[in-house]
C-alpha cells in the first residue's frame, strides 16, 4: 500500500504541474483539455501501433545498450548482410513510407468488428456535425427521452454514446483511448464474443439508467463509456504493471483512479462522470463474478454459436480472423 502511496503522490504532482502547463501553453482554461486524453502505454501492448522509430534507433545503434559492447567483441564477425542492414538508405525509405497515418489505418483495419463499427459511427457522426452544425455533435443523436418515444427516434439511446466532443484533436485523442481498450477486450474474448456484447450492453444500459436518475446532462456518455472500459480492463488485468507516461509503473487495478486523480486536476471539478463509470464497471465485475449473473442470455449465444442465417455467418468469420492471432503456429 505504501508503494501505491508514493506512485499516487508522484501522479498528483505530475498533474498539478500539467494543469499549470496547459493554462499558459493554451491560454484557456484547464477543462479545455478533455478528462480522456491520456497517453499511457500498456507494457503488453504487441499490436502494430508499436513505435517503429524507437525499433529503427535500436537496430541502427541508437540504443543505450549498445555501450555494454565495445568495437572489439565478438559481436563485430557478425556479418550486417544477414540481417539486411547493410543499406541504411534503404532503411530509412521504408521508414519514410511507414508514417503514422498508414500505420494507423492499418492498426484500424485489424481492429475487431465492434469497436471498429463503434469508431467509424462515431467519426461519421461527428463528420456530419462538423460539416452541417459547426462542428457540434449533431443533437438528433444525442439522448433525448421525450424525442426518442414521442417521435419514434429510438436510435438516440444508442448514438449518444459516440459523442466524443468536436471533431479534432481532442477527439482523435479520446477515440484512441476508446479503441485500445475497446479492441482489448474484444479480442480478449474472441472465442465468446457474445460476453463482450453484454459487457458493453450492461455498460451502456445502466449509464443510461444512472444518468437518467441523477439527471446528468448525458452529453458526455462516450467520454463515460471509456471509463467503464477501463475500469472492466483493470480487472482483466489484475497484477499486470503498466508504464505511465515512461516515468513510472503502477498496477493495472490502480489505472481508473489515477485517471479520476488526473480528471479532478485538470478540471478542478469532482469526476462524478468518472467515478460513475467505475461504479457501473465494478458492478458489472460482481455480477459477472457470482454464479454467472453477469453473463450472456443462452439464446445469443445459441444464435452466435449455432445461427445458419447471414449474419451469424457473417460474424462468425469476423471473430475467426482474430481467433486464428492466438493459434500456435
């Protein structure tokens, strides 16, 4: 506990000087900054958003190991023919090819089926508000009870978790947050995607219920949405250190707190949003916990499992794609 205590005090002060930061670098107010933009990287991240420079640098002798090793070990009779290296020209126009947009549509692409629909309805959605109401989250998609039964617009509940804010930095910053713990857990399931869909189903309903009760504003259920993930991914990942801004490690278990800490220093407001998705998160893990009150109803599965129509099909391929990265070659 004294080790959590530290790694706390140590993320409070890196924030306390974040916040001071991002009022004279923006001129504007601390909210300005969105309480998603986060920046962690997950020790066992594997996927191909890996940074290829920091790869380029090690293999070319910009890593700090190399001063273990002097010209004269044994290491020089290797030939740099064998690992094709001898042309660092070659090398660097590969690099140059590479760029991150390439790399990131092609981490997109292999993104399992829901979270890349969830990004791609969220961006079009977004598109559409920042071509027709000046970059506002059109407000058809945004829940509305009254409209969704007196004017039949039943998709509201379901759209108004896309809104991750105007179209622009913040939301390329938060979509990426959703998408790698989003994606994570999708793949982590790929053999029962079906718990993955009751997961984001109990997410997504008890938000909608909550903020309902407590009469929040519900503009902000996809910035709420992607702590819920966290915290589920959390408990996924028990134990797991992971690596905060390459400054220091903490366990997977303390990540949704450091983000509500982070919420709260950059806002300088109570993170009842955050705390809110942390509450449904961990009711989700008793449920799914005891006795299978958290699972999936049989007749999903059964469809998924057994269904000869399309769309089952369909699904099925989808999920086999991402099952076939985790057999043993």
């Amino acid at each position: 506990m004294c080790a959590y205590t530290k790694e706390l005090v140590a993320w409070i002060c890196l924030m306390s000087i974040a916040r001071a930061d991002a009022k004279t670098t923006f001129g504007q107010p601390s909210s300005f900054l969105p309480s998603r933009h986060r920046s962690t990287e997950l020790c066992t991240n594997t996927s191909t958003k890996q940074s290829i420079a920091s790869t380029c640098l090690s293999i070319r002798g910009g890593s700090d190991y190399d001063s273990d090793f002097d010209d004269d070990s044994d290491f020089s009779d290797f030939d740099d023919d064998l690992f094709g290296l001898d042309d660092t020209g070659d090398l660097e126009d590969d690099f140059s090819e590479q760029n991150t947009l390439s790399l990131a549509f092609e981490a997109f692409q292999k993104s399992p089926p829901v979270t890349k629909l969830f990004l791609a309805s969220s961006f079009f959605c977004s598109l559409t508000g920042y071509l027709q109401n000046r970059n506002d989250f059109p407000s058809y998609f945004l829940l509305d009870w009254k409209a969704t039964f007196s004017k039949f617009q039943f998709w509201r509940p379901i759209t108004a978790f896309l809104n991750f804010g105007p179209l622009g930095l913040g939301w390329l910053m938060t979509a990426h947050f959703v998408w790698t713990y989003m994606s994570t857990l999708e793949r982590l399931n790929h053999n029962q995607p079906y718990e993955f869909w009751y997961m984001i189903f109990f997410g997504c309903t008890t938000m909608v219920m909550g903020y309902t009760f407590l009469k929040i504003p519900p503009r902000f259920l996809g910035h709420n949405l992607s702590t819920f993930l966290v915290y589920v991914w959390s408990r996924y990942h028990e134990g797991l250190e992971v690596n905060m801004f390459e400054m220091f490690n903490t366990r997977a278990e303390m990540l949704p707190w450091f983000f509500l800490a982070q919420t709260f220093l950059l806002e300088g407001e109570f993170p009842t949003l955050d705390l809110l998705g942390i509450v449904f998160g961990h009711v989700y893990h008793y449920l799914r916990s005891v006795g299978g009150i958290g699972r999936c109803p049989k007749f999903v599965k059964n469809w998924y499992e057994h269904g000869e129509d399309g769309l089952a099909v369909a699904i099925r391929g989808e999920y086999k794609k991402i099952s076939s990265d985790f057999e043993m070659q």
